[in-house]
C-alpha cells in the first residue's frame, strides 16, 4: 500500500485467512473467484517486502516485478475469466472481455518488457513509474474498465455489487493520486475482495450457486 509496510503486511494477514475460508466452503464452480482473496494477500504481502527492499537495487526490482505481475498482468485476465466461468447467462458477452483482458495483459507484459521501470516513494506514495506510450489517465481508464465492467454487467447481483465497489475504489484511488493508482487501488481492491467471501457464504447459504 501506499503509506507504509505495516497496512500491506495486515491486509495481506487478513485477506490469506479469509481467504482459507472462502475457498474452503466455495463450491466447484466459484473456487477462482473464491482464490481472488488469497492472491490479493500474497499481492500485499509482495508490496510490504517492497517497501523493506527500497534502495536495496536488484532486489527492489525484482520485488517490484513481482507486484506489478499481479497488477498488470494476472487481473485484467483473472476477474473477466471469473466471472464470466461463474455467470452463465451472459456468457456470449463476458467472453469478450475475457478476451479483451488477455490482450491487455499481452499489451502490458511487452510494456513491462520493452520500458525500464523506476520504483520510488513520493509523499509517503510508492510509485512504480513505467513509460506508457499513452498517458496514464488513459492507461487507468483502459485498465479499470476490463476489470470492472465485466462484474457490473454481471446477471448475479453480488458480482455487480462488487464492480460496482471496485469501481468506487478506483474513482477514490484516481482522486487521492494518480501518479500512485497502481499500488494505491489495488490495496483497495484487495481490501474488497473479502467481500467474496459473503458472495460464496451466501451461494452456500442457499444449497446452490446461481447461474
């Protein structure tokens, strides 16, 4: 997170126990998006170790690869093919951003390769500085909305719920610092992953999981 090694090291404690939990008692068909919680701990637990690497040369890097691994290159993909894999009824629509989020992972991993990458604190911020041929705005917009729409057009009300508090957190993340979005939403993210585990419980609640 943004403003210290103790928020990540927490969130990430929190988010692996939950997440033992909602994998546990997700049924077949919800197990990837019940594995969301469990990726985000680790993701925070890669950006607490950042923090203690800053400075440090090689390891920083590899450490800042590492997060930016889950950031750019395993969520644009993860959270259409989840939910797309969970909602049946509109499956002939979600696979396109399943689609469109495995070009955008594609786009980020030859960004990630071909463009050196600056890992700095500013005004308590971790900024992962890549040089992006658009501006970031424009970048953030593109990545917000292969994250977010899929769950907003969802048929299951939860899975829209949560689009609709990504959403939210990437407005919030945007205002409170652009230069620091990567880092500063996927802490948010991450904290409202746990709300999956309610997603799951009450799928288990009712003895099936609607399509």
């Amino acid at each position: 997170m943004c403003f210290s090694p103790t928020a990540s090291f927490f969130a990430s404690i929190g988010l692996a126990t939950l997440g033992v939990q909602t994998l546990r008692i997700a049924e077949k068909k919800e197990k990837i998006l019940a594995a969301a919680p469990l990726m985000f701990a680790l993701q925070q637990g890669i950006e607490g170790v950042q923090w203690l690497a800053l400075g440090h040369g090689q390891a920083n890097m590899i450490i800042g690869y590492a997060f930016l691994f889950f950031a750019l290159l395993v969520w644009p993909i993860y959270i259409p093919f989840a939910v797309f894999q969970l909602d049946d009824a509109r499956r002939s629509i979600l696979r396109w951003f399943v689609m469109f989020g495995a070009a955008i992972s594609i786009y980020f991993l030859w960004i990630l390769l071909s463009t050196p990458l600056s890992i700095e604190v500013v005004n308590k911020h971790i900024i992962y500085t890549i040089d992006f041929p658009l501006k970031i705005s424009g970048v953030a917009l593109v990545y917000v909305s292969v994250i977010c729409l899929p769950m907003l057009i969802s048929s299951q009300s939860r899975i829209c719920t949560l689009g609709i508090l990504a959403l939210f957190s990437a407005f919030v993340a945007g205002v409170f610092s652009l230069a620091a979005f990567i880092s500063v939403w996927c802490f948010f993210a991450a904290v409202i992953s746990s709300f999956i585990f309610f997603i799951v419980y009450h799928q288990r609640k009712n003895g099936r999981v609607r399509a």
